[in-house]
C-alpha cells in the first residue's frame, strides 16, 4: 500500500512538470531543482501517455532502521535492474533445498514475466494483441543477462536499435518475414541515446524517429522517457511532499531525512559533520559517488567536501542509519550484514507489487553498501501467505 501512494503521487508529479507545472507555480518544489536534474527531459513537455502512466516498472529500495522502521531509500524509476537475480535466487533455492518449500505457504514469485508482459500490453490499447519488444544496448552491457532472460521468459523479441526502423511514425522490426510493426518498447537504455533526433546526436543505440512515433500516440514505452527526474536524489527528498500535494494523505513509508546540499544551512550542516553522515552524488548508481563518513578517512572527507563546495547541487547527505542485519556464512563462519530489500511494483490497467524482492547484502562485514558493483550480494526473500503456494517441483541439477 505504501509503495502504491509512492508511485501514484510520482506518477501525479511527472504528469504535473511535463504539463500544467501547477507544483512548481506554486512553490511546493522550486522550479531550479527540477530543471537542473540530469533526468529533466523538456522534449516530454504535453505529450499523452497511454492510461496516464510514467512508471510502468518501478523498483523502490527499502531499509529498516535501528528502530524497526520501515524507510525508502532511493527510487529506481527509469530502467529499474536486478530483477533476473530476484527470480533466479529463488529458482536455485528451489532445486538445491525443495524440502525446505514443501508444507511453508511461501508465495510464488516466477510469475513475475506474465505480469511484466500484461503491463507492457496494457499500454498499447489500440491492438488487441500488441507486439513487445525490450531494447538493449548490447551484449557488452552489464545488465545483458537480465535482458536476453526477461525477453525470453514474456516470450518477446530482444532487439537493439538497429533491429527497428520508424517510417510514417510507426515503429517496425526488421526481421526474416519483413518489417513487423512494434506496439510497446519495453527500453533497458537511457533516455541519451534513445532517439538521436532528439536526444544525443551520437547515439547508435537508439531509433531515429521513436520519439516522433511516441509523440503521436502509434507507440509505448516503458518506463516513459523523463522518469529520471523523479529517481534523482534530490528530487527524492520531495515525495513526501508530493504525497501531501497530489493525494491529501500522509507518507505510508517513509523517507530517510535527507539534506540538500543546494540549500545553504544545510550544505553549512553536512560540511560541519562530513565525519557522521552518508554523503551520495544525486546523479551516480551502483554505489558510486559515495562517502560513508563514519569509514571515510580525513583525506577522503577533505576531497569529498571540496566536491560539495564546488557543485552544491550534485550532493545530498543523509544520517548513518544502523541498518537491519541477515545472517550470512562465510568461511565457515556466521556473521551479521546489512541489508536492504527492493520490491518490484508493475503499473499498467491494474498494479502488482512483488511478494518480497531483491534483497542485496553487504557481504563486507561492518560495510553498509549492498550493490552488486561495489561487491554486495543477494538473498532469497520469503513472503509467507495464508494459503498454501503450489510450488513447482524441479529436477535436480545434474553433477
């Protein structure tokens, strides 16, 4: 429920800055903030979207803090990742440990691809059987396993830019039996190289005329270029005032108190106490463009402060929280790391909100950085139902 009012007031907030602007006329988040993030895309400026959608594939990072408080961490809104971990986590646990299913009501998760799929059809309301593609840069990108899986668990064609062509601003597939015409575009690409006849110039990655296409209503996609600015850490600070400004309502879950560094008395705060707080770059990923100030060493700190001062805008800061532990073994030996837990929330004609998520794992003890990229790991999440689960049983993996 709380992740469904996240996405709603966010989705209300893009809705709201690519059209009438009405938050930012009336000063319930400045106009610079918005405009400076990396994310802002002015080119979605009035265009319709199918059921009024942005965020058709979210995925929230959830913490809970030394007080048993649940807290969102950060917003994944543009090309959300990971899921193939999610899903293969529990397809191995299922193979290596099937008594540890039999008679637990745990909820099936390997559902997810038939969802994913339903939403991205959802968003082509003009075919009554809608053809989707998900576009990727490429094999040498990190995330290519996840792609090539998702398309073939839906059952869908993998391609990338140069596989499509628009003509008439529709979109079309080469393929062995002629073009095929392309209804949803589910993008594992950054909205830069999407389309270099608005975007970047250089971009080989994207379709020339997509966003023509887009624009006139002949093609969907997931999520919808623009998002970004909503999954900027700066811009996250907000939502809880967007809960407030679009819904009428307070914060379900609620965010980490978060400092602007943009504005004065707090830049003045978090240069004063560098020493205690997690400082994050609003636009990195992945772990990057951090300082955990408690771990950070008095040259790091000097060098991250002068990165502050020089570009208030880029950082934010937030207090260390002690974050919940999991048990993990290692070398023989059990000890506790942090952890955090990214449920995965699809948002078409009707919503889904996976039964657990991803839960990434700090596997450097005392660290309290759980991306993958900077060596975290991941966990099977268990959602107990009331009803029994029909769980599938597998062959054994051969030796």
């Amino acid at each position: 429920k709380g992740l469904l009012q996240r996405l709603d007031a966010i989705d209300h907030f893009l809705a709201d800055i690519y059209g009438p602007q009405q938050i930012l006329h009336d000063g319930v988040i400045p106009r610079e903030d918005v405009e400076s993030s990396q994310g802002w895309r002015p080119e979605m400026q009035d265009i319709k979207l199918p059921l009024g959608r942005w965020c058709h594939v979210s995925g929230l990072d959830l913490i809970r803090d030394g007080d048993g408080n649940w807290r969102v961490l950060e917003d994944n809104l543009r090309c959300p990742s990971g899921v193939a971990y999610f899903l293969e986590n529990r397809r191995v646990m299922k193979r290596l440990f099937p008594s540890l299913f039999e008679g637990r009501q745990i909820q099936a998760i390997d559902d997810y691809p038939s969802h994913l799929l339903r939403t991205l059809q959802d968003l082509a309301p003009w075919s009554d059987t809608p053809r989707v593609a998900l576009l990727t840069p490429g094999v040498f990108n990190s995330a290519y396993f996840e792609h090539s899986y998702l398309a073939q668990q839906m059952g869908v064609t993998l391609v990338e830019g140069r596989d499509l062509i628009c003509e008439n601003s529709h979109v079309w597939m080469r393929s062995t039996e002629g073009l095929q015409r392309i209804d949803v575009i589910y993008r594992r690409i950054d909205d830069d190289f999407l389309d270099p006849n608005v975007f970047r110039r250089d971009s080989i990655l994207g379709v020339p005329g997509l966003m023509d296409a887009m624009r006139k209503g002949n093609v969907a996609i997931a999520n919808a270029p623009g998002t970004g600015v909503a999954d900027d850490k700066l811009i996250y600070a907000y939502v809880p005032k967007m809960i407030r400004y679009y819904l009428g309502q307070e914060p379900i879950i609620e965010n980490v108190p978060t400092y602007l560094c943009s504005r004065p008395d707090d830049l003045t705060y978090v240069l004063e106490h560098l020493k205690s707080l997690v400082v994050k770059s609003v636009a990195e990923a992945g772990g990057y463009g951090m300082l955990i100030g408690p771990h950070a060493s008095t040259s790091e700190i000097e060098a991250f402060a002068a990165k502050i001062k020089a570009h208030p805008r880029n950082f934010i800061a937030q207090p260390t929280l002690q974050l919940s532990t999991v048990p993990s073994l290692s070398d023989g030996e059990l000890y506790p790391c942090h952890v955090d837990l990214r449920p995965y929330v699809l948002r078409g004609k009707t919503d889904w909100v996976s039964p657990g998520g991803l839960t990434r794992v700090a596997l450097r003890r005392g660290s309290l950085v759980v991306n993958s990229s900077q060596g975290g790991g991941c966990k099977d999440t268990w959602v107990v139902s009331d009803k029994q689960a029909k769980i599938k049983h597998l062959e054994a993996i051969p030796c």
